[in-house]
C-alpha cells in the first residue's frame, strides 16, 4: 500500500472513529414528587432528580435551582454527578429544599438546571414547592362524643377530630386551678375516630379531660 492510499485509509479510520463516539449529550432532567406532599414552614421537602445523557464520554455535571421565594434554599446530594464512559446513562440525585418558619403558605415554582461543566450544553426542567398547614393549623373540630366508665374503673374517652392524626389526652381533677397532665397519645383512624382510655380515672373523685394534636 502507497503512502497516499495509507493516509486516506488512516483519514477514514479517524473519521468513523470519531462518528462511532461521538459527544456526550445531556437529554432531560426530570424531577420526581415532592416529599411529603405539601410541608409546613421551617420543614424540607425533597424531590428525585434524574439526568439522563445519550452517548459515551465522561460528563461533570453541575446541578443548581433557580427561582426559590426568599425562606426556601436547595442542596443536591451528590452535586456533582459523574458519568464515565459507557453505561449508565442515567443517575439520579437528591434535592432537598430547606424552608424557614417565615415562609408564608403557597405553591412556589421553581428551575432545576442541569449543565455539562462550564458548556452550553445545559438541559432544565420545573417544579413546584407546596407550603401549607399539613393539617395541623386548620384542623376540623376536636369533639370528645362520648365518656363511658368501664367495669374496672377506667374511663374510655371517644374523640372524633381530623382523620390520620395523633391527639394528646389531658386530664385534671379541677378546673380552678387546673392541673393539666398527659395522659396518653394516640392517632385517630381514617375516619377521624379513636378510642382514649384513662387507666387511672378511678383514683379520682372528679376528672375533666382535653385533647390537643401533637406538634
């Protein structure tokens, strides 16, 4: 083979080499639920976030999130993420938004941007942050239906409040002074509903009782 032939051979070769490996490309970062559904002020959320690339080659890939109300901050967990050359060609990471008590109720969205190094190629995807009460500022009445003294002497206290909850049981003996002391907690069903028991009612002459939900 000339030398002219062997250079064209050699050009060839390179350019398929190039063509069978070409540039690693970022195609999407989607980002899964938030968890728990909805925080209270001063909680985190936390969301899944998956990059996916086409292609082989290593890749740093710097995570960041844009647009968070003043209150809230984000962290990835790992920042960066690393691809090597080959498989996989998906990795995930962790955001988790940080809030502070004075982050006021409301649905916040925000960008969560994905970019390969330093380069332009940079993919982006949103989401939403959801701050309410959890349930525990706008709860549905604490009602205590009914008292019943059962046979050995302890009182069975029936609650219906907000369902899924867990409720404090209180006790006194006098209302003036009060002398309010924990009895026992419990969470209330599906429904709402839950069955206190006061083991030690039969020590008393008088017993008042309250519930209060547990922060």
């Amino acid at each position: 083979m000339n030398n002219h032939f062997l250079q064209v051979f050699l050009l060839l070769a390179a350019g398929l080499a190039r063509a069978a490996h070409a540039d690693p490309l970022l195609l999407s970062v989607p980002l899964g639920p938030q968890s728990p559904a909805t925080i209270i002020p001063g909680s985190n959320a936390t969301y899944t976030v998956t990059v996916n690339r086409t292609n082989s080659g290593s890749m740093t890939i710097n995570l960041s999130c844009l647009g968070l109300p003043a209150g809230a901050s984000a962290s990835f967990s790992p920042n960066p993420i690393l691809f090597g050359f080959g498989p996989p060609d998906s990795k995930t990471a962790t955001l988790t938004i940080s809030t502070t008590s004075a982050l006021a109720q409301g649905s916040y969205n925000f960008t969560v941007k994905a970019q390969d190094g330093g380069s332009h190629n940079i993919v982006t995807n949103t989401g939403t942050l959801l701050v309410g009460s959890d349930g525990k500022t706008t709860l549905v009445s604490q009602n205590i239906t009914s008292i019943q003294v059962l046979p050995d002497g302890s009182a069975s206290i029936a609650l219906h409040a907000a369902p899924s909850k867990s409720y404090v049981l209180q006790a006194t003996p006098t209302l003036s002074p009060s002398a309010w002391v924990t009895i026992s907690t419990n969470t209330t069903d599906t429904t709402g509903n839950r069955i206190l028991i006061d083991s030690t009612a039969s020590a008393f002459s008088s017993r008042f009782y309250r519930t209060t939900i547990l922060n």
